[in-house]
C-alpha cells in the first residue's frame, strides 16, 4: 500500500460512515449494498478503460485486476450493470424554480405571489405551458398539490406557492432522489479534483469550531438567508443561459448542480494527552 492509498483509506471511512448510518437507520443490511459496491467498482474500472479507448476480449480480466474482484464476479455483475438514472429536475421543480424567482410572479413584497389557475401569463398555466409542453398544466397541478408546493384557494381558481418547500418531507422517492442526485453530484466533484489534481469543479466550504449549541443553529439561518439571495440571481441567469443556447442552437449535452450545505454536530471529546507516545 503506497502513501496516497494510506490518506486514503481515512478519508473513504469519514465518506462511508454517514452511509451506513442511513442504512442501519432504514434496517438495510450490508449484504445488498456490498453489492451495490462491487457493481460501482467494476462500472468505475470500465469507465476508466473506456476513456482510454480500451477495449476487447481481454475487458474481463483487465476489471478483475483492477478492482480485486473475480473474473466470475466481474462477468456476472457486468450483465447486470443497468443505466445510471438520468438526473434531470422534474417539470414541478422548474416550475417552483420559476415561480420563486421570476419578477413577472411576484407580489407586492417581492416574494412569490399567488397565480390565476388559468388565464394570460402570468397564470398557473401559463407558465405550466412555457414550462413543458409535455405534461398537461391540470396533471402538473396535481403533482405540486400532493408534494405540497402549491395549494388552491377555496373556490379553486387561485393558486397559492408554498415557500421552503423544495424538499418534501413526506415523499420518500424525492428525498431518496434528491439525497442520491445532490450528494452524488458533490462527491462527484470532489472526488474529480482529487483524482485529476486539479480544480476543474469548484468545491469549497467553510469549517469552524468552538461554537455554542446557539451559534451553531443559528448558522443555519444565516446560510438559509444567503442561499435565498444567491437561488434569486442563479435561477434566472440558467434560464437565460439555456434559452440562449436553444436560440443559437448549441446542442444541450451538458447538465450542472449548484448546491450550499450546512452541517454542524457536538465536538468529540479531546484526548486527554493529544502528543504521541516515543
């Protein structure tokens, strides 16, 4: 074991822990995700052979050797490699996006006010219509009104947004999904920056300690106030920036994230006599 892989084993622990927090908290044993593991290990070894252009007969044994798995194990998990899910935001999600930021939806605070059901932009179906065309402006209603992102007025004509609702606590397939597709995308890159020594991904964060139990909630606000600033100007400046790629006809191959996170927990005990040993 070289140096690099000596820094790594600590660092791949610190990243597994919090996963296996999420199983044992969901009675998930660890037989399925050990196998959800050699499949990721034999996807990544093919991938990497596929961006150099390898390929042939010898593909087997070359992933074999390069995840310590057998060549029976790698050619029975290679039959079973499904797609990766396309991640893509769902019409919902774009039309909270939309509603949330668009000065053209806003009501006299300046926050998200409440649309007409129907009628000329700006109405619900108006920008249900401007959003896709490919699911029906009623069905879309629906599917925001059972996460809870909307809600009608008693006469029903009258759309209200619902703000802070962009995780719905209580649909267990979009926290699953949003869990897998924004940690997904930041390991990502981390891990990109990592592996081709470079910043090729911009990943920062900020750390601090000797906080009070107060102090630290009270980050959460803070970040909370400043990602409501920073989703007001990003959210417009994408659209801008994928209506200008349409109008020039640059072909839509590439998808981003940007994502802000805070985490805090109780420090851990400091040891008694930190210095080591001769």
């Amino acid at each position: 074991m070289d140096k690099r892989d000596e820094l790594l084993l600590p660092a791949l622990e610190a990243l597994l822990v919090p996963l296996a927090r999420l199983c044992v908290a969901h009675g998930l044993a660890h037989a399925p995700v050990e196998e959800l593991l050699k499949r990721a290990f034999v996807r990544a070894a093919r991938d990497a052979r596929q961006a150099t252009g390898a390929s042939g007969a010898r593909d087997v044994s070359q992933v074999a050797t390069a995840t310590g798995l057998s060549r029976r194990e790698v050619a029975r998990l290679s039959g079973e490699l499904p797609p990766l899910p396309a991640q893509r935001p769902s019409p919902a999600g774009r039309l909270y996006a939309h509603w949330m930021t668009h000065p053209d939806c806003a009501g006299p605070d300046g926050q998200p006010g409440p649309l007409p059901r129907s009628g000329p932009a700006p109405s619900f179906d108006s920008i249900a219509q401007a959003i896709t065309r490919h699911v029906h402006p009623r069905s879309l209603l629906d599917e925001m009104l059972r996460l809870g992102l909307v809600r009608l007025s008693d006469d029903g004509q009258t759309v209200h947004f619902e703000p802070d609702r962009v995780s719905p606590t209580q649909d267990d397939a979009q926290m699953f999904g949003f869990l897998g597709a924004n940690v997904g995308d930041h390991l990502a890159a981390a891990t990109d920056n990592v592996v081709h020594r470079d910043r090729r991904h911009f990943e920062q964060a900020i750390y601090a300690d000797e906080l009070s139990e107060q102090s630290a909630a009270a980050i959460g606000d803070l970040a909370r106030a400043q990602w409501t600033r920073l989703r007001a100007e990003l959210i417009p400046e994408l659209e801008r920036l994928i209506a200008a790629d349409q109008a020039a006809g640059r072909p839509g191959t590439h998808r981003a994230r940007l994502g802000v996170f805070t985490y805090h927990e109780p420090e851990s005990e400091p040891d008694d006599d930190p210095l080591p040993q001769p």
